[in-house]
C-alpha cells in the first residue's frame, strides 16, 4: 500500500525581514547557526570515516532547541533522546566536548562512552531509547519537587515517540502526581523512513489532554513567537507545578541517519525552499555582520575539530579482583522474615529523608500484596505512595528520582511482572554510570516477590533471576532464611550507589529467619558487604550444595536425611547476592568435595545456576569436578498443585541429584 507523505509542515515564516531578526535575536540565530554547522561538521567528520557507529543530526530543527534553552533556567533538567546534539548545545553544552565525544575521544563528555546518542553535561542527559526517557524525566522533575528546588523537567521527544506506552503511562501518573514535567514533541512528520500518516491515528496534542494536560503548540517557521510561547508555557509548568504538553511543527532537513533517506527528493526540497535559518543565510549573505557571526561559529567548530581530532581514546577500567573468603559467626534474633522486611524498609524511611517507596497497593490498610509495607503509609505519609499499574513508567520514575538524588525503592507486586519494566533495567538504570563517564549513580532499589509453590499459575509463579542478572553496572541480590532481610536492606543503603533488584521469594514471608544452625553443624557467613552464608558439618562434607533463596528450605531438609538415611554430610552454602556472584567463595569446600550441586526454582536453562556451574568448572575442573543441577522442568508452571510440584524442584530432587553425585551417576 503506497501512502501519500503528509503535507509540507503547517506553519508561517517570521513577519520581520532578516536584517530586523538579526537585530533583534542575535544570540538566538548565532546559536541557530552554530548548531547547524556542528551538525554539518559532524557529518563531514563522518564522511571522512573519523566517527564511530553513526550520527543522526538535528539539521532542521534547530530552533526547537534554541527556544527550549532559552526558555529555560541553569537548574531546570532536559532529557533528550538520539536525536539531541542540538539540545545538549542549546543548554549550555560546548562545541568541544560535543564533537570530542562523538569522535569517541578521552576529552568527550562522557569520555568517548556515550557516542552522539547518550551525552551527559551539567542537568542535560539523553539516552537512545524512544519513549524510556520520558518516566525517567518525570521522576527528576518529582525529585526537584520533593527536594523543593523550583527546577522542572524538560523532555525531548519526536513524533514517532507517540507509539510508546511509556509516553501515556507517564503522562497519566505526572497528571496525578502534578509534576513539573514539560514535554516537547518536535513533530517533524517522519520517525526514520515511515511518514506520520502512515504510524499516527488522532489527534497529537488531544492525546495530552485525554489525561488532564494542557497542551499547546508552535512552530520552528515563525520562531521568534516559538520563542515567546515557550517562555511562557516553561514559566506556567514553573508556576503551576503542573505538567504541559508542548507540540513544536518542524522538518528534520536530513537523513535519519547518515544517508539512509527514501523521503521523496521533491518533498525535502520544499522544505528547504522555507526553512527559516535557510532563508536567513540567503538574505544576509552580503551582511558583514552575518558574515563576522558565521565566520566566529565556523572558527569555534574547526577548532573544537581538530582539538578532538588530536585527542586519545577513552580507555575501560578493568573490575576489581576478588578477594580470599572471609568468615565469621552469624548471630541475629529470630523473627518472620515479611516482618524482617518491613523493618528494615521502615529503618531505612525512617534514617534518610531521600528513600521513597512507590509501587502499586503499598499503601495502608492494603499494604502490599504480601504486606511487606504494612502500615508504613501511615508513619511516613506522602513517602511511600500507591501507583498505577504501569510497571515500565514506575521503574522509570524511579530511575529519574535516583539521578535527583533520592533513594528510591519500587516494588513490583509480583515477579513476574519486572519483564514489563526490563527496558527501563537494562537500557536506562544500568547504563546511566558508564555512558556519562561516572558523572552520576542511580541509587535505586527494585524489590519484587519470586517463585511457585503457592498455586499462582503460569503468570505469578516463575523465578526469572536468569532474565535480570548479567546486567553490567547492576547488583541483583535474595533473601533467604539464614540472613535476616533487615540487615540485608540496613547495608543495601548504607551503601547504596547502583541499580540494585532484591528478589524475595514469596515463600520465605511466613517463614522465620533463624542464627539456630542444624544438628552438627555450624554458621558462618563472609564478611563482605552482602554476604554468603555456610553451614558447616562438624565432619569433613562429601558434597558442596548451593542453593539459592527459599530452595535453601529444601536444602537444609535434604541434608538431614541425607545424614540419617545415607551418613552424609554436606557444605550448604546461601548466597545473598546473586550478581555479580564469585565462585571462589566455594573454594575452599570444592577443594575438598570435588562434587557441587546448585539448586534453584527457576528454569535451568542459561540460568544462575549454570553460571555458578560453569565458574566451578573453569577454576575447579581440571583436577576433576562433578557437578549435577537442580532445576524446574521446562514448562509454564500450572496452578493446581499436584501439577505445579511436579514442575518444581523440592526435596526429593535434590536428594536424587545429591545421591547421583556421591554414587558416580550424576555428572555435569
């Protein structure tokens, strides 16, 4: 189906003549102009094979971004989104550290880390992924607001950002909320190749509006009145503490992308013909006050040019190694481990003003699902909030109150759900730190209940760990039964300084936390700051066994008959933090046992188990090493129960495969 591109972009030519603009808006075109040129530098620079990846210029489109920062004030924030090079220089970004950054240079902003699309300077931030930005933005804007700083939030968005869920869900919790949120929509008709007839249905600014948001609309044609319209709706989102929807009609003159350009030839010509910074160029060729502006600009840009062109490339740190285990006792009080939990969030509420609790149902009297937030609403009003359900716009607020300076703790109702939120995860949390160079952290804490065993079904029964782990710049930690889950939270944030996601299976909350070890064995754990946990026969063990959150249950049961029935005793080791996790902790057990088993609930299949397994085997194996798993069976889990514990690791599994390791029949 062959669909019309849509008409040449709406919108009027300044009334004044050149000369009259140029009087009156030096500043403005100067840094219209400069813009455009770095764009064009970059794309030369690009030509020349002397940038990485590719480049996607805002040529265009420019005085989008120069109104947006003049508008605004230094402490106000602006996320922006691939298409930023343009923002980042209109709020205060210079030419250098630009064009060093996108050569991949030391001397870039970001150190060469970041590239064109994820540049990070005083409050201006950007990131590649459509639509993940704009939750990130609002929980900066909540963050100024808690924090009672003035500042609002600005967020750059295309068209083509209009397909994303993340844009509604946010604009439906900043309405809610009243947070100083304005989003600017350059609608420049094409997202990449696909014109906007062909993606967009309704009304633009009427979707603004269906969620209680004033909207309004300008255009880059007649840019001196963009430039007073601006000005007025960053002072209204200022004054009302409310959020506004800002549609700015514009072109992007070039390519998506290097030259991946199939709009129609025609089409784009006729956009030059008008485009106002063109129209200007043209009229004040001859206007030596035009040409000692262009000629400063150009100087700037050259010379920032080769400044990057002379400069090193950024270079990686290499992580730390680890260290020998240390061990010592572990003593603690008893007490039901959902209690556990809920102390040691309302320690936490209570010993720092910045830690904020959002999630859906938290509130009293409900208090969540598994009432881990219990009447915390009621001591720490306003502090621990209800949200919608929108698990990737909740995430991501609290990704955005983490760059504010909050400590924010988001819990979703079940695990199941994280995978609604794994873009804000993996794309935003995660990557913050390295891309802007460790300029920022993201103090953010994600907890969330796992596992079966409770007939759920298939949709609030699975262990996803394996999804969530083996995200560089990320902690992922568990609770089990051995490690009192307050004490757990108390060092989480006292040391709080990355994205870090606590799982808690859902089993463990009406279990008790207990110091009390077994028969004829002892406690220990490391003393790192999330420690292992190991329980030690008095004898010399036959087997080391790890078992990972509520499977250390199972576990412990396991290893009493195995002593009864078989006289064997084994290492029972619990960790807490499951990423990044370091084998050498079994050291010293595998050195003696020369057989492992792990046990978890969760699919085996490119799980933490099979890292734990495969760690083993590379540092332990060449002397010869067993090792057997045990896992769930490949399957959805069911919700009747006889048919959810055939699907489920328990006791019985991890005897057979302890079993076939002591006997020889079991290798891995």
């Amino acid at each position: 189906m062959s669909i019309a591109p849509p008409p040449v972009a709406p919108g009027r030519p300044a009334a004044a003549s050149a000369a009259d603009l140029l009087d009156r808006h030096e500043a403005e075109l100067r840094q219209a102009l400069r813009i455009r040129r770095t764009e064009q530098k970059l794309l030369a620079l690009y030509a020349e094979g002397k940038l990485f990846g590719t480049v996607h210029t805002c040529i265009g489109q420019e005085f989008s971004a120069v109104a947006v920062g003049r508008a605004i004030a230094p402490h106000d924030i602006v996320f922006s989104n691939h298409r930023g090079h343009g923002h980042f220089l209109a709020t205060g970004g210079g030419v250098a550290g630009l064009i060093a950054e996108v050569m991949g240079k030391d001397t870039g902003v970001c150190r060469g880390r970041g590239g064109s699309q994820h540049l990070q300077f005083g409050r201006y931030f950007s990131n590649g992924i459509q639509g993940g930005i704009v939750p990130v933005t609002a929980g900066l804007a909540m963050a100024q607001k808690l924090r009672g700083t003035g500042a609002i939030g600005v967020v750059f968005i295309g068209d083509g950002t209009l397909g994303e869920g993340a844009l509604y869900e946010t604009m439906n919790i900043a309405s809610r909320w009243d947070l100083p949120l304005l989003i600017v929509c350059e609608n420049n008709l094409y997202a990449q190749s696909t014109c906007q007839t062909e993606t967009t249905a309704g009304d633009i600014c009427g979707r603004a509006r269906a969620f209680g948001i004033e909207a309004r609309s300008g255009d880059t044609y007649d840019w001196p009145e963009l430039l007073a319209a601006m000005e007025a709706a960053v002072a209204e989102v200022r004054h009302a503490s409310r959020p506004l929807f800002f549609r700015i009609d514009t072109f992007r003159l070039m390519a998506h992308s290097k030259g991946d350009d199939n709009r129609p030839a025609d089409y784009v010509q006729a956009h030059w013909d008008r485009d106002p910074l063109a129209v200007i160029e043209r009229q004040l060729a001859a206007d030596p006050r035009w040409q000692r502006l262009t000629a400063a600009v150009d100087a700037e840009i050259e010379a920032a040019a080769a400044e990057a062109d002379a400069a090193a490339f950024g270079c990686i740190d290499p992580p730390p190694a680890g260290g020998a285990a240390n061990w010592q006792p572990v003593r603690f009080e008893e007490e039901r481990i959902v209690d556990s939990v809920q102390r040691g969030l309302g320690t936490a509420l209570a010993a720092d003003e910045r830690v904020i609790l959002i999630g859906e149902d938290i509130e009293s009297p409900y208090g969540g699902a598994f009432k881990c937030t219990k009447d915390l609403s009621a001591t720490y009003p306003g502090r621990v909030r209800n949200t919608p359900i929108s698990e990737l716009a909740i995430v991501g607020i609290g990704n955005g109150l983490a760059l504010g300076g909050m400590r924010p703790v988001v819990e979703i109702m079940f695990g199941d759900f994280v995978t609604l939120a794994m873009d804000q995860w993996i794309n935003h949390a995660a990557k913050f730190a390295f891309m802007f160079a460790d300029k920022v952290t993201v103090p953010l804490v994600v907890r969330t209940p796992m596992g079966g065993k409770r007939g759920y079904g298939a949709t609030h029964s699975q262990s996803l760990e394996r999804h969530v782990v083996g995200v560089p710049g990320t902690d992922v930690l568990c609770l089990h039964h051995r490690f009192p889950a307050a004490d757990l939270y108390r060092r989480l944030f006292a040391t709080l300084d990355r994205p870090t996601l606590v799982v808690e299976n859902k089993i463990l909350y009406g279990k008790r936390v207990s110091a009390e070890p077994p028969p004829g064995y002892s406690l220990a754990a490391t003393d790192e700051r999330y420690p292992t946990v190991r329980l030690s026969p008095g004898d010399t063990p036959a087997l080391t066994i790890v078992a990972l959150g509520g499977m250390g249950l199972d576990a412990e049961e396991a290893l009493a008959d195995l002593f009864e029935a078989d006289e064997v005793t084994a290492d029972l080791f619990l960790p807490t933090r499951l990423y990044p996790f370091d084998v050498s902790v079994l050291a010293d057990s595998l050195r003696t046992t020369r057989r492992l088993l792990v046990v978890e609930e969760g699919q085996g299949f490119g799980s933490v188990g099979a890292e734990i397994a495969a760690q083993a085997a590379e540092r332990y194996g060449a002397a010869g090493l067993s090792v057997a798993r045990v896992a769930a069976v490949e399957s959805p889990i069911p919700a009747a129960r006889p048919l959810e514990a055939a699907c489920l690791p328990g006791v019985a599994h991890i005897l057979a495969a302890a079993r076939g390791l002591l006997h020889g029949t079991s290798h891995g």
